[in-house]
C-alpha cells in the first residue's frame, strides 16, 4: 500500500515537473512555492483514495462476514438442537463455528483501526479468518447433515 502510495505520489510530482518544463520560454519559471504546493495536493488525493480504496475493501469483507453469518446461523440453531438431544458431535460443531465467527469479528475490528503495514497485516490476517469460518460452515453441514 505504501509503495502504491509513493509510486503514485512520485508519478504525480515528475509530471507536474515535466509539465512545468514544457512550453515556450515566454512561460512563466515554475517556483519551489508551486512545486510543493502540487506535490502537497498530489499526496492529498493519494491519501484519500488509498483511504477510499481502504473503506471498500472493509465493506467488502463485512458484507461477506454477514452472509457467512446468517448461513452459520440456521446451522448452529440445528446443531443447538442436536446438541440439546445429547449428540457431542454436535456440541463440538457449534463450539467451532462460535470460535470462528468471534476470530472474524476481531479480525474485523482490528482492519478497521489499521493503517499502513499493521493495515496489510490485519487484511490478510482477515482473509485467513473468513476463511477458517467458510471451512467451519462446510464442516459443520456435512457433520450435521446426519
């Protein structure tokens, strides 16, 4: 994210300098003033974009979350049934899928107070996590399906 970041921002500033540089010698010289006023609005909207391009990527993942969570809903309320009747296997199942959903919401929590590297690391750390419930989910259907 950081690189994107820099690479955009430095992008941004060699061509205002290019741009800067071209024309006539009748042009007006480009001053330092000007420069770092392009190179601060440059930084500016790569700043909000890559908050921008944060924000979905959040809303993304807590709308994949919702869905996972209702589908595990209906399966943990026949596994609390199961469980009820004294089936273990149940228990165990509705444990897992308790455990996992906590993990994503904490993953969740924790990408949205993110930024910069601890941001990539809560993105993948997420990633992992949402996975670990669609196993879970898969697991706990197939075992229930008895």
């Amino acid at each position: 994210m950081k690189r994107t970041l820099a690479a955009l921002i430095a992008l941004i500033a060699l061509g205002a300098l290019a741009l800067a540089g071209c024309g006539d010698n009748g042009d007006k010289k480009v001053t330092a003033e000007q420069v770092k006023k392009e190179a601060k609005e440059a930084v500016n909207t790569a700043v909000a974009y890559s908050k921008q391009k944060q924000d979905e990527l959040i809303a993304q993942a807590q709308a994949q979350y919702q869905e996972l969570e209702r589908e595990t809903s209906q399966l943990m309320d026949k596994a609390k049934k199961k469980a009820a009747a004294g089936q273990d296997k149940a228990k165990e199942v509705l444990a897992d899928l308790q455990k996992q959903q906590a993990v994503v919401q904490e993953k969740l929590k924790a990408m949205q107070s993110s930024s910069g590297k601890a941001w990539e690391k809560a993105k993948v750390e997420l990633d992992e996590a949402l996975q670990n419930l669609k196993q879970a989910y898969q697991k706990a259907k197939s075992e229930l399906a008895n």
